[in-house]
C-alpha cells in the first residue's frame, strides 16, 4: 500500500474513533439522565420538580463541560490536554456503580433542591462532567490536526446518539430492566467508554497541529451580538423545554416517557438544523412558529376546552418541536468558523443553563404562580423577533415582502404578550392565597359554582382540586370532593363509626376533609410532604379545628416518615397523595403495600384513591393485593353538585375476609379492569406506560 493510502486509511480510522468516542458519551450521557432522576424520585416525594431539578443539574454540569473543553483547548498544549483527561478519566472510575448512598435521604423540611444537586454532584458529578465535555473537546482536536473532518457533523452525531439513548430507555431499558440492573449496566458501558477516551487522548497527544491552524478559517471573529444571540435562542429554547416538561409532569405523570419525549423532540431539532441546512426552512417554520406560539398560550389558559391525555401531549409536543427548529435552525445559521466552535458551544450551554434555572430555581422562589411558561413562550419569540431584525433587508427594504412580514411578527409579538399576561392576570384573580415551594404552586380561591350550590373555599394543586369547603358555618363540617359520604372512603368511615374509637392514617393533607368524620376519642393522624399545604389546612381550612378527633400531622414523604415509626395500628389506613394529576409511584409498590399493612390493624382498612383522568391505577393495587391474599374492592361514585362532591375511585383492601360482603358494599363495588401483561411495581421496577388510559 502507498503512502498515501496508509495516510488515508489511518484518516478515516482516526475519523471513526472519534466518531465512535462522541457517540458512546452522547448515549451515557442521556440515559443516566432518567436513570439518576428514577432512582432519586421516591426519596422526595415522587413531585415532578425532582426531574426538573435534574435538568438543571445536567444543564450546569454541560456548562462546566462545555467550559472545560474551551479552557483546555484554548490554553494547554495537546499533550498536556491528553494528559490532564487521562487523569479525570481514571479518577471518574471511582465513582462506580451510580447508585446513590441512602445517606442522600431527606430527613426533614429542608429545600430539596440542594439535597438533589448534592447527591447528583456525589453520585455522577465527574462521570456527567467528562463525558458532557466530550463532544467539543474531540472536535476541537479533530479540528486542528490534520486529522481533518467535519466538526459541525460530529455535532449532529452527538445529538443523534442521544436521541438514541432517550428513545430506548422507554421502549427497551425500563420495561426490561430493574434499576439496578440499570444502573450496573450504565456503569459497565461508562467504563468502556473511559478506555476509548483514553485511548483517544493517548494517541492525540502526539498530533501534529495545523502550522495554518490560526488561519485555516478566514474572517473576523463573532462579535458580542453574536455571543449573545447564540445564548438567547439557547436559552429561549431551553426555557420552553423545561416548562412544558414541568407541566405535563405535573398535570399529567411524573414519569420517565414525558420527561423524555420534550427532551427527544428537543435534540431532534437540533440533529436536523447542525446536521445540514435544509431541514430548517425559514418560510416553512416560521408560519407554524407564530401557530405554535398561539396554540401553546391558547392552551394554558383558562378558555381552553379540556383535552384528553394524548391531545395535550401532542399539542404540546408539536408545538415545541417547531419552536426549537426555528431556535436551533438560527442558532444554526449564526455558528461561526470551526476555529470558534468551543465558544459557540460553551455560550449555548451558557444560554441552556440559564434557561433552566430560571425555569428549575429563580421561578419556583420570585413567583407566587407558575408565571414561567408564558414568560417563555414570550421570550421565545422576541428573540426570534430580534434575530430577524437585526439581518440587513428588513431595515433597508421599506414596503418590502420582507419588511412587511417583520412588521406582521412585530405585531404578533406584542399580542401575544398582552394575551399572556392577561391570561396570567386572570388566572390568579381573586385568590385568597397564591403561594408556591418546590413542590408546585398552591391556590385558595372562593367560589359559588352555581345558584343551587352555597359558596365554597377551594384548594388547588396545579390544575387539581385537592379539597373544598362550604364556607357558611352550618355546611363547614361536611365532607365534599373526593370524601363524601357515598366514596369509598366515606363508606368505610361510616361504618366504622358504629363501633368505638378509631385510629386514621391519612398519606396527603389537602384541605383535611376526611377529618370531617372525626369523633371524640379518634385520632386522625395525616403525613403531607409540602408545609405550605400544612399552613393553608390550618389556616385556610377549618376541617381541621373543627373536628373533635385528635388530629396528628407528620411532616415529610410518607414512606420515609412511615418506615421510621413503629407500628401505628391503623383502623384504617388512606393513601391520597395527589400531585396535581400525577401519582407518586413510590406509594403504589409492593413495598409499599408491606409498609402499608405492617402499620394496620390485622383487620385494618387500606384505601388507596385511584381517581385520574390518564392513569388506570386499580389493576396496579388490585394486583398487589391479590399477592398478600387480601380481598379487594373498588368503589366509583358519582358527583352531587348540591353536595360539592365529586366522582370519586377507592381502592378498598381488608383484611377480613367476610367484610365486603355486606350488602352496603356489594350494592356499590365494581369489578376491577384486568390489564394484559402488567408487571408487579416494586422498588425497583414501575412502569406507568402500561396503565396510561
């Protein structure tokens, strides 16, 4: 073979392991993502920020990334760079596997947020940082060595290897593997990816830089404008990722499917507008941008009929997909010369970090209300707004097509910025409490809902009733939403009051309505994981105060709070631990069940609230239930307008094997669906996708 041939051939060798290095760290790089964050999730509540605090984590860890790889490329020889990433890459095995120390368990009322960060940090901190660094640094080295290559298209590579990762971890992973199994088999993969890395560096070190490499790209370099407009789309789009994360997450299930499909969608844009130019056509998607928009701010707001499950998924979905094309199509179109690729990366990660933690820390602590989402359907398309009248033709051409069409955008703008914050504004009219922490935005709202109904006091989690109240003083006591007299939990309440005292465990306050079936000599004893619904029950609420039952209330997760007490032989035992329409998963496994009947009586009541508009959740009871031969039985009830109650599902399980058959119960069971193929949740294992309606 000739010279020039071995020259080639070790090209394209060199070419494919970089390649193959960018691919495997793009793939480890997002499926730990929702790995770590379902292995985290039970230990705080199962609330749909934990995976938004994730994110945020991942962003400012892809901006140290991001950051290294600048700093390092632009200040350290390329054997010293080899060097110093051979270093960190041993180190990182250390780190193995990525389980996370149960030392990382919240045991009091402190924010969350700092405990996630620090176990995530403890847990995959280096690991995430080399590997997050990975794609801009190898470019950079297959940049500037005669190596040659396309870096922009490695950029492209990167994103589809981790569109991959994402796609397969509900499809294949989850329904498949335990955590752990998971977490083992992340571990091992990491650990082929350090000996490839390693390997890379090893032989970059010696590579002999381009003596043209200053010059190799003409021109001048990105101005302040540049830099800062990279940023804002990154971010705009990065906003609008997070936000409608959060809100299907919280509105709909917190689960690894809807964290991921925003995320997919999201990289998606990005692989079609690096990967070449003609995916992202300006007269394409900039009409379907202005729909999108409208659509998203349509549906947030109050005027907006329901929607079934997979209409909002697909609304909100189709919508973000065509915002990032338009902000990645022109982040795109604004990159600059291979030479500045380090720089254009560490300002979008820059601008991805920024926009998480607006979303993920600055929202949740400056807004009384979940303001975030319009405010970044706004800043998405002023920004875009900008990048389009900063080009040349739209400030010279008067009366043009072009001028015209920015005169359109312009005014579409602002309409959509009065059109938001009008909505927000009416949103939160007239409560009586706006209140929001990490766990979600909270509130209390006054309100006759008919002629023939008295006034009431409302609770609202999300989009969620959590619990109403009349407020004339001769209707106060009575139970209404979910708990009323004919619910399943109503009905076991009732008949128990026959007998003597009784002693309640209730897992989610609310507004404290079951308390309403309180006597004297009762206790009720509630666990609430959210102190700002502690503060709004007692004084918002008089369900509480009024009841002459001794009431208990143990702030924090219900199943930490529950596995460290001592048997607390409950007559009956309920699980109603809503947030918003999402359901803790961490309360519904078989391990949980086994908490469950350790604090019962032996011919204790556990009843378990099932109501959910996406979710089939009786099968999942039933079936763990059935494993601990216990007799079950569903009860659905119907809405009494002049009662203010709701329809309502409870999941009924005894330990007394005659005790359904009465016929008080008989007279309102229903038989429980049957669902093919579904898998015992444990611990280690759920799978919401199987039970989505």
């Amino acid at each position: 073979m000739s010279p020039v041939s071995l020259r080639t051939a070790d090209r394209t060798s060199g070419i494919a392991l970089f390649a193959l290095t960018i691919f495997t760290s793009a793939f480890l790089l997002f499926q730990v993502q929702p790995l770590i964050a379902k292995l985290i999730l039970p230990w705080f509540g199962g609330s749909a920020a934990v995976w938004t605090t994730c994110m945020l984590f991942f962003q400012m860890a892809l901006l140290l990334g991001y950051l290294y790889a600048h700093v390092t490329s632009r200040s350290l020889p390329p054997e010293r760079q080899a060097w110093l990433h051979i270093g960190l890459l041993t180190l990182s095995l250390l780190c193995l596997p990525i389980l996370p120390s149960a030392w990382w368990k919240p045991s009091g009322s402190d924010d969350p947020l700092w405990r996630i960060l620090g176990l995530l940090a403890a847990t995959i901190g280096l690991p995430y940082f080399l590997i997050s660094s990975t794609s801009p640094l190898l470019q950079s080295w297959l940049a500037r060595t005669r190596t040659g290559g396309v870096p922009y298209r490695l950029f492209a590579l990167s994103n589809a290897g981790s569109m991959l990762a994402l796609l397969s971890y509900p499809i294949l992973i989850e329904p498949t593997l335990t955590n752990k199994q998971q977490a083992w088999s992340w571990s091992a993969g990491y650990a082929f990816f350090v000996l490839l890395c390693g390997f890379v560096a090893f032989r970059s070190r010696t590579a002999r830089v381009l003596e043209t490499y200053e010059h190799f790209e003409e021109g001048d370099g990105p101005a302040l404008r540049d830099h800062l407009l990279w940023l804002a789309l990154a971010g705009s789009a990065s906003a609008l990722l997070l936000a409608v994360t959060n809100h299907l997450s919280q509105n709909v299930a917190s689960i690894p499917f809807l964290w991921i499909l925003p995320l997919t969608l999201y990289l998606l844009s990005f692989i079609l507008c690096f990967e070449s130019s003609i995916w992202y056509q300006r007269a394409v998607f900039l009409p379907l941008f202005a729909i999108a928009l409208g659509a998203m701010a349509y549906a947030l707001s109050g005027s907006a009929p329901d929607a079934t499950f997979r209409k909002q998924i697909a609304i909100f979905a189709a919508a973000l997909f065509i915002c990032c094309m338009v902000c990645h199509g022109e982040l795109a179109r604004l990159k600059p010369a291979a030479k500045h690729l380090t720089g254009f990366y560490l300002m979008t990660s820059v601008g991805g970090a920024i926009g998480g933690l607006f979303v993920a820390f600055i929202a949740p602590r400056v807004f009384n209300a979940q303001y975030e989402f319009p405010i970044a359907i706004f800043c998405c398309a002023l920004t875009v707004l900008i990048v389009y009248y900063r080009e040349e033709p739209f400030r010279v051409a008067l009366r043009s097509p072009r001028q015209l069409a920015w005169t359109f955008a312009f005014a579409a703008t602002v309409f959509l910025a009065v059109y938001t914050t009008k909505n927000a504004r009416n949103e939160v009219s007239g409560a009586v409490v706006l209140v929001r922490n990490f766990y979600g935005a909270l509130r209390v709202n006054d309100t006759a809902k008919s002629a023939e109904q008295d006034a009431t006091r409302e609770l609202t989690h999300g989009t969620i009733n959590h619990g109403e109240q009349f407020l004339d003083p001769k209707r106060r006591h009575e139970p209404t939403t979910y708990y009323g007299p004919e619910s399943g939990i109503g009905m076991v309440l009732r008949d128990l009051s026959t007998g003597g005292p009784i002693r309640v465990g209730v897992v989610g306050l609310g507004t404290g309505t079951i308390a309403a079936y309180g006597r004297a000599g009762d206790t009720y004893r509630y666990y609430e994981i959210n102190p700002l619904v502690i503060q709004i029950a007692r004084r918002d609420f008089t369900y509480l105060s009024d009841t002459p039952a001794k009431v208990e209330i143990a702030l924090g997760d219900a199943r930490l709070s529950l596995e460290r007490e001592q048997p607390e032989n409950f007559d009956v035992l309920a699980v109603d631990a809503f947030s918003s329409d999402s359901i803790p998963v961490h309360l519904l496994t078989r391990e949980a069940f086994a908490l469950y009947l350790r604090h019962l009586k032996p011919d204790g009541i556990l009843a378990i609230h099932v109501s959910n508009r996406y979710l089939d959740l009786a099968p999942v009871v039933n079936q763990e239930a059935v494993a601990q031969n216990k007799p079950v039985l569903l009860i659905d009830s119907d809405s009494d307008q002049a009662a203010d109650t709701s329809e309502a599902s409870w999941v009924l399980v005894s330990s007394r094997r005659n005790y359904w058959d009465k016929p008080y119960f008989q007279k309102v069971s229903t038989p429980i669906p049957k669902r093919a193929r579904l898998r015992m949740w444990t611990d280690d294992y759920s799978n919401l996708w199987q039970i989505l309606k």
